[in-house]
C-alpha cells in the first residue's frame, strides 16, 4: 500500500511541474500518463482502505502532492492549488460512483467512476491554473484521461494489482 501512496503522490508532483515548465499544452499527455494513473490508484486506495478513515486519508493524499510541489518550487502555486481542488472535486465524484456501483468488476468500477471523475477534473484543473476556460484543453485532457486511465487499470489487472 506504501508504494500506491508514493506512487500517487509522484505522479501529482510530476504533473504539476510538467504543466508548470510545459504550459497548456502538456496537460493531456500528464492526463495520459500521470493523471489516469492516479485514478487508478485512488481506487485501489478506496478499495484497502474502506472503512479506515478513508476521506481523512485521501484529502491528506490530494493536499500532500499538491503541498510538495509548492514547497518544492513556490511559483508553481497557482497550478499547485488547481490540482488540490481539481483532484478534490474529482475523487469526490470518483468515489460516489465507484461506491455506486461496487458490486460491479474492478474494470469496470474503476473507468465508469474514472469517466466522471475525469469530466469534473479536466474542466476545473485548466481553468483554474490558466484562468481560463479552455474548451479544447478540457476536451484534450478528459479524452487522455480516460484512456490513461483503461491503460493503467489493465495494467493493475494484469500484474495482479486488482
């Protein structure tokens, strides 16, 4: 389990220097990469641990990576806050419709809940960190998203992870 919460944490603080140094245009490729695979993660969190302080555990989660990229380079903090409150909005969203639907394979939890979570944080993460909305940006980064996350969640599936 230690290694999904450094593993998630590394991939936010890797996304937001990526946007940082890269700008609009890097976001679908971390959405890809690095965003789908937090999802992914989240869930598997959700699933180890269920009735143990989940909520405590995932804000701390989504506030720790978003604190490390700040800490670690102060200018980024715009981007920084955008993906705390973008990651917060969308595991909210990932968690309701994962528990929604749980009685359902892990596939499929993971990427209809990933769907969703995706939509709210690719509309909120650009338009917060830019100040703009971004409609190709959005369309780019929940598409990404979405495919990041099948990609990560066969990879699980494959290596056992499920």
């Amino acid at each position: 389990m230690h290694w999904m919460v450094a593993l998630y944490i590394a991939a936010v603080v890797a996304a937001n220097f990526s946007v940082h140094f890269f700008g609009p245009v890097s976001t679908p490729i971390n959405a890809f990469l690095f965003i789908g695979l937090d999802f992914i993660v989240r869930d598997k969190l959700q699933d180890l641990w269920a009735g143990k302080s989940l909520v405590p555990k995932m804000g701390a989660l989504i506030a720790v990576g978003s604190l490390i990229t700040f800490l670690l380079q102060p200018e980024v903090g715009r981007i920084a806050a955008a993906s705390c409150i973008a990651f917060a909005v969308s595991s909210s969203v990932d968690w309701g419709i994962y528990s929604l639907i749980r009685k359902r394979p892990w596939m499929v939890r993971a990427n209809v809940s990933n769907f969703f979570a995706a939509g709210a944080d690719s509309l909120i993460f650009p338009t917060i960190a830019f100040g703009a909305f971004m409609p190709l940006i959005v369309l780019a980064q929940w598409t990404a998203k979405i495919l990041g996350g099948l990609l990560w969640s066969w990879v699980f599936a494959k290596t056992g992870r499920t």
